[in-house]
C-alpha cells in the first residue's frame, strides 16, 4: 500500500505522523487522551484508532494497547507510529470489535465519528469522521452485548451526535468526565460501565 504522510502532528512528547486518508487528531481526540481514564498495566482497546493517538498516548502510560481500525491506511499509520515513538501497540484491520471478539480488556477507548454526513466536502480530512455517523450506535450495542469483555469505556459525544444513535446509552452506568465548549458544538467524553 502506497502512503503519503498529509501532516506531523506533535503531542505529549509524541510524534504522529498523519497519512492520507486517515483522521487527523482534533479537538475531540485531544479532550480523549487527557481522560483515557487509564493506569500502568491496564489492557486498552482502542477502536477506531486513525492515526493512533489514544492508543501511543495509552502505550506511553505504560498499558498494554491494542488498536483497531477499518481503515487499512490507519492501521498501517497506527504500526508506523508505534515504532517512530518506540512503543508497543498491536493495531488489526477490522469493523469495531471484530477483530478482537471475545478478548478482555480493563479500558476500552473510541472516539467515534459524529459530524453529518455531507457536511465537508469529500477530499477534507475531516470528511472521513463523517462516513458513518451510526457507527457509535453499532459501538455501544457491541459493548453492551459483550463482544469483548471490558471494566470502562471512555467515548466522545458531540452535541453533534444524533441523539437516536445514543439512545443504547441508557443500558449502561454513564457518567460525564468531561467537557469542552467549541464555537459550534460541546463535547463530551463520557465514562460507561456495564
């Protein structure tokens, strides 16, 4: 697969190389790391990976990563930034939990696609978080139906997300760890037990 890095993007000490075709980190992937909610030791699913943010930043705090994405060009970004960063992450190619069914972890992380579709125009970075707003509806029944099995996750909403995508929500312990107002939308990352 042929690769071509759009942007470098420097945080926490680490260095993430951005491919094409791959989500660059944002606002929403920032407000994430800073409420992982992870400690050293934890096994961290990290769904959805893109460039492989929350799962260095998990590495990086010591936990133990696996990173998942539908995309093959962030699965290969994800491998790529690993080893730029020296840090130990397992990233595989899949839908949501597919490629991990049955596999326990102490953290699961996802920050999930939420602005409308159509929005952006198509050859915007940003139009990749777009492709399918229902994903985080797929997500929360996933968890809720036990396809891996995990102690917390920490997702983002958006005042953005459609509310009928949420509505799985309600099968869990949901608590709010934090907030960030931007000038069109506040997010949220949301703490969920089962």
């Amino acid at each position: 697969m042929g690769v071509r890095v759009r942007d470098t993007v420097r945080y926490q000490g680490l260095r993430l190389l951005v491919f094409e075709h791959v989500y660059p980190p944002s606002d929403d992937s920032f407000l994430l790391a800073e409420h992982q909610g992870v400690a050293r030791g934890d096994r961290v699913l990290d769904v959805g990976t893109g460039c492989g943010i929350q799962a260095l930043v998990a590495a990086d705090r010591g936990c133990e990563v696996t990173a998942v994405d539908v995309n093959p060009a962030a699965v290969l970004c994800t491998r790529w930034n690993a080893r730029l960063n020296g840090l130990r992450v397992r990233a595989l190619e899949g839908d949501l939990f597919e490629p991990v069914e049955g596999e326990r972890f102490d953290v699961v992380l996802f920050n999930p696609p939420y602005l409308p579709a159509g929005e952006l125009p198509r050859d915007d970075p940003l139009s990749a978080a777009t492709e399918d707003p229902a994903v985080i509806e797929r997500f929360l029944r996933g968890l809720a139906d036990r396809r891996v099995e995990w102690e917390e996750a920490r997702i983002v909403v958006s005042t953005l997300t459609p509310e009928e995508h949420l509505q799985p929500l309600d099968r869990f312990e949901v608590e709010t760890v934090a907030r960030r107002r931007l000038f069109f939308e506040e997010l949220k990352v949301l703490a969920l037990r089962p």
